[in-house]
C-alpha cells in the first residue's frame, strides 16, 4: 500500500472539490498516511470467498404507486438559495471562457 | 422535587392530570437553561417563545378533554442535525450556519405529533463526525460531571442537555457510537435502534447504511417511551424497515432478566481499556449472575476489524453524501465574484465551510473509493462487514444479547485528542460492531470509575428487530444498581 503523500492529498483535494491551503495539505498529508496505515489493516482479515455486505439488512428496492403528491413549493425550494433569479437557483458560469 | 428533576414519564402524568400545565414544565426547563448552559453549550439554538407557544397549545388541548401521547407537554432536546421547520438546522458546520430547511424531518415530525415540546437545538460534531463535540463549528460542548471534560459524541450537546437538567428527554443520530458514547461518558441512558428502526428522512446525512437516530433520557423507560414515540416504518425513508417498532416500553416495564443468557465479547477489554471502567463492567456482569441471568463467554473474533472496516466504510459513504454541499441551492457561497467559476466557487466554499474532520474522512473516502485502492479498501471493508455479521448471528445463536463496556474510557479532557484522530477513533471501539451489523444496542449507567469519579456505561447488544431485550436488561441492571446506589447514578453529579 502506497503512502500518502502532499501531491496524493493535492489530488485528493482537487477530487474532493477543497481548495486547501498549502499548509492544510502538509497537515492532512501526515494524519491521512497514519489512518490509512491503520485502517490498511482490513487487509489482515482473510475473506477472499466472502460477499460483500453495503447494508446490515437485506433489501430490495422499495416501490410506491406512482400518484402525485404536494412537493416543496418554489418558494421553499429556493428559500436556502445563496442566490435567486427569476424563480431559479442563480449558478456561477459553469463554462470556461474557451468553451 | 422542582420540576427539572423529574422523569418525562413523570412530567407526561403530570401534565396529562392537569396537576402541572406544560406551559410550567418548559418555564422551568427554559429557566435552567438560562442558568447553566452558558457553561455547558448544549444548545446551538433556544427558541423560547416558540417552546412556549407549543407548551400552550398542548394545554389547551388537554383543557379540552382531548387525550394525547404519554409524552405530551414534556420538553425535548433536539440534535442539530434533523431538519425543523422554524428553527435553523445547522449539522454543526458553517456551511450551514443560519439555515432554515423547508421541511421537518420524520423524527422532528413525530415528536411534533407526539405533543413533545421542542426547546431547540443541541450541538454536535460536524455532521455528527466526531466522539467529543469538539469539531462542532460552534465551540464544543462541556461535560456537566466535570466541565473541562467532554461530553462524547457526535451527539455531545443532547447528551449534556439531558444530564445537566436541561431537558428530560433529547435525540441523537447514532452512525459509530454518536448516542451510547455520549451516553456512556455523561451518565445517563442511550439507545441505538436496529437500523431502519427510525427514520433517516431529514437526518442530514453522514453514512447512509449506517445513521440511526435514537433517543436520550436520564432513564431506561423515558427512552422507551421516546424511542416508540418517534420510531417506526416510514415511506420516505427507503430503507426503513416495514414491521412493528419491538414493545420496547413493555420491555422497560419488565426488569427482569432471570433465565435470560448474557453473553460478554471477549474481544472487548484489555489493552486500551482503563481498569475503572472494566472493573465496574465485570460488576455489572455480576449483578446479571445475581438477578438469574446465565453468563457465558463469547467470542466474535473479527470485532478486532470493526474499527478499520469502519473507517473505510464510513468515510466512503461521507465523501458521496457530502458532495451535495455545492454551494449552488442552500447553504454558503464563498468567492462568487463574478469572475470564478461554478467549481472554483464550489471548492472555495468546502474549503472554507468544513472544519477539519469532514475534510479530513471526505479525502479518505475519495481515496478508499479510488480506482486502484478500492478492492484493497472498500471492497475489504464491505467484507470484513459480512464477517462481522456472521461473528453476531453465531453470538445469538447462543446468547439472547451480548454485553459490553459502552466506551474504553471514561470522559477525556477537551483538547487531549483534538488534533490526533486516531485517538479520537479509539473512543467507538466497542460500538462500531452494532453499527456495521444494523442490530440494537442500549448504554445504561453501571458507576463511576476509580481513578477519576466519571461515568461508566455498560453496552447490552441484541440482534435486528429485538430492540426491546436491550430494554429489559438495562431496566434489570438499573432497579438493581439504583437500589445499590440509593437513587440515579446521575443524583451523584456535582452541582452546576
């Protein structure tokens, strides 16, 4: 198992949408490569023929008769909004300038 | 006896002969709020007048001959990380902070029905990740036995509510140990349901195969009562389970555990544990022997790996659910200034929304979920989660519920582990297990530990769906040692 270094916490940053700062990145880089060496220990366990589990119970998918019912109306929808136009969520551009 | 010192049930009574109104019961609760917890920092947000106005309305309907739940009029605490309505909902975060959600959760809903008074909102760790509260984004929560000590968590400021008096009865999301540690560690009672026991619908999400809520109370019955009165199948939640909620409070009303077969997981002691806490787990272990209950060793050799399996699991799941802090429909928006875009907007916001823990289990889960890492990690841990299942399933097969110490240690110091996760994890060793599993688990007070005077909690685990044996047994173990002790372990606190 590789050892976590700034450039994988860089990535793992840029993956996870963080924009950290240069220091964050020494810190996380030392505290993730300690996690990651103890929970690497998973590894001990013999379970080569086990399934895997997602879920405690099984389940299956749950279905419900497809009839309408009340909703969050616009005005709740958009009530938390960081910006609101027109009845709709106001993004940033979410195309580059090259685009 | 002033009215704070009094068990929900007791209030419920009360309220419902008319002898006390509700509108007295949360005065009084909102009066000792006002006194103390400007020193213990439960609550994230008090909403008096709206407490009041509930209060009043519950009154006015008993005025009125209607007849309404055990727990009508009694005040509640609620954890800040299930939605209400007229109340922010914060999860512990920033990139929260003073938002209202549009819609109640199941649980808030519930407790709405049940005649529950909300007197507001209690602190947590971020997103319910942590063991001590101190990655709440709003300060941590201080321990009501000794205020310079933690109060455990996630669920740290409704466990210290309901221990110092604030209120009778609280809730708690529990996705490692975030109700039974703080529970532990404060002296009272917590309850862990089988999963899909309560909903998860508005519980802001941290590991969706794991997040049960559940409840607090300074007794086995006040939960039972609370647990029944908030749980059950619910449509929205496509992972509730479709079945009766156990006769958890017939179960609390039955102490009795003669016959019954206990049996203590060897793997949980030793190394790790300090000794005031295992030697008043083998007297709890004893009192079982002497009330008829049938002591028996157990082994579940792969709870060595709940830990780890953990750590992957729960972080994998985090870094998915959390991806829906974007910045775009709710919450905070940092850095739009017309000129960035919809990502750079997005990654500042994260950046300067989460605090450290959530940054830190949302980059192990994007590595645990990497291509290249995932069979390694993942994979195993979902494997390791199967072996756990079948170490429970072979334990009942011989034991009708398992025993443990709830936690390692008594309350740690604030600012001992902050900065050292690892440590910090070791906090749910003994409860993670129930988690991976899905099945019950209850915390109960058993004494204090020697060595420094604190709470000890001992952990009764049954399988899925028997969430009323953990009831039974914690209503024996608590007539018994109340009887011992002469009154509640909680009556032992100093005074705030």
């Amino acid at each position: 198992m590789s050892a976590i270094t700034r450039d994988e916490v860089a990535h793992l940053a840029r993956l996870s949408r963080l924009a950290l700062a240069d220091d964050e990145l020494d810190h996380f880089a030392a505290q993730l490569d300690q996690i990651v060496g103890a929970v690497a220990r998973v590894a001990e366990v013999a379970a080569d023929d086990i399934p895997p589990s997602s879920h405690a119970l099984p389940l299956t998918n749950v279905f419900r008769p497809d009839v309408v019912r009340p909703g969050l109306t616009p005005e709740g929808a958009l009530s938390g909004a960081p910006a609101v136009e027109d009845d709709r969520f106001r993004v940033p551009r979410i195309l580059g300038e090259e685009e | 006896m002033s009215l704070i010192r009094k068990t929900a049930a007791e209030l419920g009574a009360l309220v419902a002969s008319r002898e006390v109104t509700a509108v007295e019961v949360t005065q009084a609760h909102l009066d000792r709020i006002a006194e103390v917890d400007g020193r213990v920092n439960a609550f994230l947000h008090v909403d008096a007048e709206s407490a009041l106005a509930q209060a009043r309305s519950i009154d006015e309907r008993i005025a009125a001959g209607e007849t309404l739940g055990p727990l009508a009029g009694v005040p509640i605490a609620h954890k800040d990380v299930f939605t209400t309505t007229g109340m922010p909902t914060t999860a512990g975060s920033k990139i929260l902070e003073g938002w209202r959600p549009p819609y109640d959760a199941t649980v808030t809903r519930r407790l709405r029905e049940a005649g529950l008074v909300i007197l507001g909102k209690t602190n947590l760790d971020e997103f319910a990740m942590g063991s001590s509260t101190e990655n709440s984004a709003y300060g941590p929560t201080h321990n009501p036995w000794d205020l310079s000590r933690i109060p455990g968590g996630s669920s740290g400021g409704s466990s210290a509510a309901v221990s110092a008096y604030e209120a009778p009865l609280s809730t708690g999301t529990d996705t490692g140990g975030s109700i039974r540690q703080p529970a532990a560690v404060t002296g009272i009672v917590g309850m862990k349901p089988t999963y899909g026991g309560s909903s998860r619908y508005g519980v802001i999400a941290f590991a969706s195969s794991l997040d049960t809520p559940g409840p607090f109370a300074r007794n086995v019955l006040d939960a039972a009562l609370l647990h029944e009165a908030f749980s059950g199948h619910d449509p929205l939640d496509s992972t509730s389970i479709d079945a009766p909620v156990p006769p958890v409070v017939e179960a609390a009303r039955h102490a009795d555990v003669a016959g019954m077969r206990v049996g203590v997981v060897k793997e949980f002691g030793g190394e790790g544990y300090q000794p005031g806490v295992l030697a008043r787990f083998n007297e709890a272990v004893e009192l079982l022997e002497s009330l008829g209950a049938k002591v028996v060793e157990v082994s579940c050799p792969t709870f060595s790996y709940a830990l780890p399996a953990y750590y992957l699991i729960a972080p994998s799941e985090c870094s998915s659910n959390l991806a829906r802090f974007d910045a775009m429909r709710y919450g905070l928006r940092v850095g739009d200034d017309g000129t960035r875009s919809a990502e750079e907007v997005m990654a500042l916001t994260r950046a300067a929304g989460f605090g450290p823990e959530v940054k830190r289990r949302i980059m192990l889960g994007t590595y645990a979920l990497s291509s290249g890492y995932y069979d390694a990690y993942y994979g195993q841990a979902q494997k390791v989660r199967t072996l756990i299942m079948r170490d429970f399933e072979a334990a009942f097969q011989q034991v009708d519920v398992l025993v443990s110490p709830t936690t390692p240690t008594t309350a740690f110091p604030i600012g001992e582990r902050a900065d050292d996760p690892m440590a910090m994890y070791l906090a749910d060793l003994c409860t993670i297990p129930t988690n991976l599993a899905g099945n019950a688990a209850i915390s109960v007070p058993c004494g204090l530990a020697d060595e420094d005077g604190l709470p000890v909690g001992l952990q009764v685990m049954a399988p899925v769906l028997a969430d009323d044996r953990c009831y039974r047994v914690g209503a024996a173990v608590e007539k018994a040692f109340e009887s011992r002790w002469g009154g509640p372990l909680l009556s032992r606190a100093p005074a705030l």
